[in-house]
C-alpha cells in the first residue's frame, strides 16, 4: 500500500466509566497498517453529537488540521453513521477521504486477503458498508429531490446492489474449503488445536514455537495451504486467512491454526471472513485463548472477557495462556492472574518469545484433546503388513514394533477413526486387532 497521510481522530463518551481519555494508539496502529503516515491526532471528550460524532467546534479543527498538514484522509475511531460520514466529509477539505474505524479495517483486509473466497468477503463487505452511505451522499446533493430522478446516481446504487449479488452467488458456489479440509484432516488422523486473542498478543511466535517443521508445506502437496514459513511481525493483520502449522503435542499428531487477531469495537458479524476464521475455533478440539500478559491488569481482564464471549460456542476446551512473562516480574504476573481470577481457572503462563513454560502449554493442550485409543494389531511379517506400519508411523503414534519370527507386533495409539481404520486394513490382511 502506497504510504499516504492522515490524520486520526477519537471522541471519548464522558458517560462511558472505562472510557478515560481518548486513547489514539489503537486506531494510529490501525492506520498505519492501512499504509498512512500519521501526520496528526484530535481527540475530544464528550457525548455523540448527531450530526457529525464530533462536536461543532472539534469537526472544526479536525478539518483545519487536515488542511495544514494536507492530508490524504482522517480516520475518524468512531463508528460514523451515513449522515456522520457525509457530514464530516463536507466538512473537510475536497478529496479528502474519511474513514471511520471499520471502514479502515476493511482496507486493511482487502489489502492482506490472500485467498481468493477472503478476497470476495472483503469486497462483499467493503460494498454493503459503502451502499448506505452512498444513497446519504446522493440524497444530499439532490437536497431532498427523488433518488429514482437522478440517473447517474441511481445506476451507481443499482451497480453496487447487482455486484454485491454477484458476490453472493460467487461465495455460495465455492462453499466452505476450510472446512472441508478439516474434515478431510480429521479423517487422516489429526486434531486441531486454533490459537485464538487480540493482535499482537504473541500468537504467531507461539504458532512458530509449536510447529514441527515449517518445510512441511513444501513437501506435501495435499497441504498447500499450510505455509513453508512464518513471519512474526508486530503488525497488526498480517494476513485475513488462517495459518496452519504441523505440531507434535504429547505424541497427538496434530494440526496448530492461528486465527485472526480480535480487535475492539469492531461488529466482528461484519466480515465473513471473521466467520471462517472464527470457525476454526469453533470446532477445534482445543483452543489456546492466547493474551499479552504484559498488559495493564484491567485492560488484560476485559480482553480475556471479551476473548471468551467471542469463543462461547466453540465445541473443545478454551485454555487460558498468559504469554510474554518475560516483561513482568513475579508480582506483576501474581496482579495479572487475580484480575482474570474469576474469568479462567489456572491460566498458563508462557513467553513464546523466550521459550518459557512451553512444555507446560502442551500438557494442558494435549489434555483437551480428545481420547485416543491404544491398541495392538499382530501381522504377518511380510511386505504388505510393512506398508501398513508404514501408514501407522504416518497417521498414528507408534509406540512399539516387535518382529517375533513370523509376526510384526505393533502398539499404537491413535484417535477412534485411524484405529478403526488400522483394524480393517489388519484384518484384510488376516491378522487379529490385540486391545491395549
């Protein structure tokens, strides 16, 4: 994204008890991931005024800044009603754009969609956010007139209503492929642990602490979505879609998925893409809720609460990880775990960054998973029993091979379906499944 400037704004509501003074720092990251150079901030406390969010004399000022620094854009930390918006952008000097909080992160997401269904989500978004706002602008410059009287304006309602469905049909016909890979993942034999949190709380660096190799990818070609390497960047939305490493937890053969960042204030209903990502938590078998330790204790409490609202329906155990406690002494962690005390039971407390506790968190991950199914199958000792035991070295945790003259003896543990298939394809063979 080419760098532009902008100047960034936020009211805080006076009414609004863990409100305090407007804090820009969220929405100037926000920003700056969206490729704009923060020329200036104007903050204001104080109810919403109607017509503008701002208040008269604010809306004022917010546009004589933007004309000294000549600003590409503000980008407002509210969310604008179409009025709003119209309001301020009239307000503002000519082509200057305005953006409220969850149009800019549209942007970003459209700038960092990397699959094609993410890439149609964020359009069909950033489309039904821009309609409304669009009829407002019209109906004003019409100054009250008929929208249906003014032609070009109607055709530009009419070709936004026609793409968004366009866009409808588009996703409904390529369906779930997420999913579907799961499922199909499932059956060869892993679980699926989803780490889940706000941005910037460590997740990729625990994501690269977890995984068994990041050259999986590259040698095999059934999971070319899951990527050979994984940049850890303090950034805020690196990537919309998922990512997926290989990881080893305790002998369970499983598949570890970062999921997009929380952010505040943000209708996480009004991206699907939220949807999918949120989806590989709702049916992971273990979701590791993962938050940055290092801050303050009321803000880690709310972030925790708010992290497990949003996870309320997801099937397997959430697991509380406090992570870059590294950065806190002894009695600051002790002050970060009694704030969230009523939250979570026995949260673990990790640093990704500096290898801290790790084998603790996969104990804990590894005892959300589901059962598995310890057993032994005693096969002839021949070259089609071998290939067997080469699928179980693939697909299951092999604990023990005994070569007993004309047998092969192999102990195994794995989840319900791999055993029942390791079974059946023993008994094709002959052999006789020996429970363990």
């Amino acid at each position: 994204m080419q760098s532009q400037d902008a100047v960034i704004a936020k009211r805080a509501d006076p009414d609004d008890a863990d409100a305090g003074a407007p804090d820009a720092d969220e929405i100037r990251s926000l920003a700056e991931a969206a490729g704009y150079e923060v020329a200036a901030a104007v903050t204001q406390t104080r109810a919403e005024h109607p017509a503008a969010n701002l208040g008269p004399g604010k809306v004022e000022a917010l546009a004589a800044t933007a004309a000294r620094v000549g600003a590409d854009a503000v980008v407002v930390d509210n969310d604008l009603s179409p009025g709003q918006h119209c309001a301020l952008a009239e307000a503002c000097p000519d082509g200057t754009a305005v953006l409220d909080r969850r149009r800019l992160v549209l942007d970003v997401f459209a700038a960092r969609a990397g699959g094609e269904r993410a890439a149609l989500q964020v359009e069909r978004a950033r489309l039904a956010y821009d309609l409304p706002r669009v009829r407002e602008r019209i109906t004003r410059e019409l100054a009250g007139e008929d929208l249906a009287h003014d032609e070009r304006g109607g055709r530009r309602v009419r070709d936004i209503e026609r793409r968004i469905d366009e866009l409808d049909r588009k996703l409904a016909e390529r369906g779930d492929d997420a999913a579907a890979r799961r499922r199909r993942r499932r059956e060869e034999g892993f679980a699926f642990v989803a780490l889940a949190g706000y941005t910037n709380a460590g997740k990729s660096t625990l994501l690269h602490r977890l995984a068994d190799d990041l050259d999986f990818a590259a040698r095999e070609p059934d999971h070319d979505d899951l990527e050979g390497t994984a940049e850890v960047r303090d950034r805020l939305f690196e990537t919309l879609d998922t990512t997926t490493r290989r990881a080893t937890v305790e002998g369970y053969r499983t598949l570890v998925t970062d999921t997009v960042g929380f952010v505040d204030d943000l209708p996480h209903e009004t991206v699907a893409s939220f949807h999918d990502t949120l989806s590989a938590t709702g049916d992971a078998d273990c979701v590791a809720l993962v938050a940055d330790a290092s801050d303050p204790p009321a803000e880690l409490r709310r972030k925790v609460e708010t992290g497990l609202d949003l996870l309320a329906d997801a099937e397997g155990e959430v697991v509380p990880v406090l992570n870059k406690v590294d950065l806190l002494s002894d009695d600051e962690l002790a002050a970060r775990e009694d704030a969230i005390r009523e939250l979570v039971s026995d949260p673990v407390a990790v640093s990704a960054a500096a290898g801290r506790n790790l084998d603790a968190l996969r104990e804990r991950i590894a005892a959300a998973l589901p059962d598995r199914r310890t057993a032994e199958l005693v096969l002839p000792n021949r070259d089609d029993a071998m290939s067997l035991v080469s699928w179980l070295y693939d697909y299951a945790d092999v604990r023990d091979v005994t070569y007993e003259g004309d047998e092969v003896r192999v102990a195994f543990a794995a989840g319900p379906s791999i055993a029942e298939r390791a079974e059946a394809k023993a008994e094709a063979l002959g052999a006789e499944p020996v429970d363990g």
